[in-house]
C-alpha cells in the first residue's frame, strides 16, 4: 500500500511539473489593442544597410520616428543582405550584427503636446538570434512600471536560434512627446559575438491615467455586484 501512494504521489508530481514545463512553453500572446484604430505603430525589417532606416511598415505616425543602429566595435559584422543562409530568416528583410556594446536607439513620436494627465501602453516585439548569439537589453524612458518581458525561440536553426522578444508596460508623457527605447548589445565576451536582430516593431497607445482607469475598473465592479444584490 505504502509504494501505491508514493507511486501515485510521483505521478502527481511529474504531472504538475509536465503542466508547467508546458505552461513555460506556451506561444506569446501579444495584448489585444495593438489592432486598435489609434495604435500608433512601426515595424523595422532592415531591407537596407542604412543606419538611419526607415520604418518598414507604419500606421498612425503623427511624425516621422528616427532610429539610429551603431555596432560601435568596427569588428561586429553589421548589416547582412536578405537571405544570406543561417544569419537571416527567409522572406524577412535582412539582418543588423551590432556587436558586443553595439545599440539601436529609436524615438518613437506619440502625441503632439506633453500633459501631466497622459500616458502610454507600450508593446515591443523583437526577433533576435539566440544560441552564440544573445539577445538584447530593452530600456525605455521614462518608465512608470516593470515592464513585463518574456523571450521564446520561434524558428530553432542548425548554429543558433530565432526568438522572440516581447516587452510591455507604462511610460510617462508629462514631459515628453515621444516613446524612447534603446535596444543594447550584451556582453557576450564568452563567444566574443553580441546581439543580431531580425526585426523590431513597436505598438503604443495613449491611456488615461493609470488610477483613473483603476478607478472606473472598481466603480464597474461595484455596479455590477450592486445589480445582483438588487435584482436577488
């Protein structure tokens, strides 16, 4: 009797740690109002080996977002042609080598006029090579909470990996016009290699004030159970 329920504890156990290893596993799920009709939105594929380009795809710029890509170590292999073999990803422009301490800085303009009662959604989706390659640090200005940031590979190669990068959270535009990111290179002085992007698109929205939304957020809630208590 006493190995039946250790079996069966085991069982448990393996079926708990299978249901999070699957959990761990599950397809990132980007939020449901980057469709909506105000997002505003950019999406960099580096078709060219410009350090300045321009937005692959856009919608809603209300002015042009300036991007600016330094490998600053002249060893880093920069910008590689689309569909070199191994080191771009088929159909999707070419690729940005940026090396160890290389950066990506990109302005992103939201509003026309900074207030105290604004504020914005940010939602970042990067592809990146991973594997002897690292994937980049994300910083954002003016950030107001800690940005929920997950990564998953998505195409496994024969010499690394393509994953996907996703960043969420809250800025600030009390004073200023613009969402802010740099995208840096890690340290990778293990393999002497630094970060490769693929892609980077960008979605934002401006929000009421967070407290403001909390505050509607409950005021519905206590509507909804004084309904019940009412028609009970």
């Amino acid at each position: 009797m006493k190995i039946g329920i250790e079996m069966r504890t085991h069982i448990v156990l393996i079926v708990i740690l299978a249901g999070v290893f699957t959990a761990g596993l599950a397809d990132i799920v980007s939020p449901d109002w980057i469709l909506g009709e105000d997002v505003v939105s950019v999406i960099y594929r580096f078709e060219t080996g410009v350090a300045e380009p321009e937005p692959s795809e856009f919608v809603n710029l209300i002015w042009q977002p300036y991007m600016l890509i330094d490998p600053v170590n002249p060893a880093a292999s920069g910008w590689v042609e689309p569909d070199t073999p191994f080191i771009t990803r088929s159909g999707n422009g070419g690729t940005w080598q940026i090396g160890e301490t290389g950066f990506v800085d990109l302005v992103l303009p939201v509003v026309l006029e900074t207030g105290p009662g604004l504020y914005l959604d940010f939602y970042i989706d990067v592809i990146a090579a991973s594997g002897l390659d690292v994937l980049p640090l994300i910083e954002v200005e003016n950030l107001m909470t800690t940005p929920y940031t997950r990564d998953e590979v998505i195409e496994p190669d024969l010499f690394w990996s393509w994953s996907q990068l996703m960043s969420t959270g809250q800025v600030s535009l009390a004073s200023s016009t613009n969402l802010t990111i740099k995208f840096t290179g890690n340290d990778a002085t293990t393999f002497k290699v630094g970060t490769t992007f693929d892609q980077i698109a960008v979605y934002a929205r401006v929000i009421p004030e967070p407290t403001t939304m909390a505050l509607i957020g409950i005021s519905g809630l206590l509507a909804l159970l004084v309904r019940r208590f009412w028609y009970a």
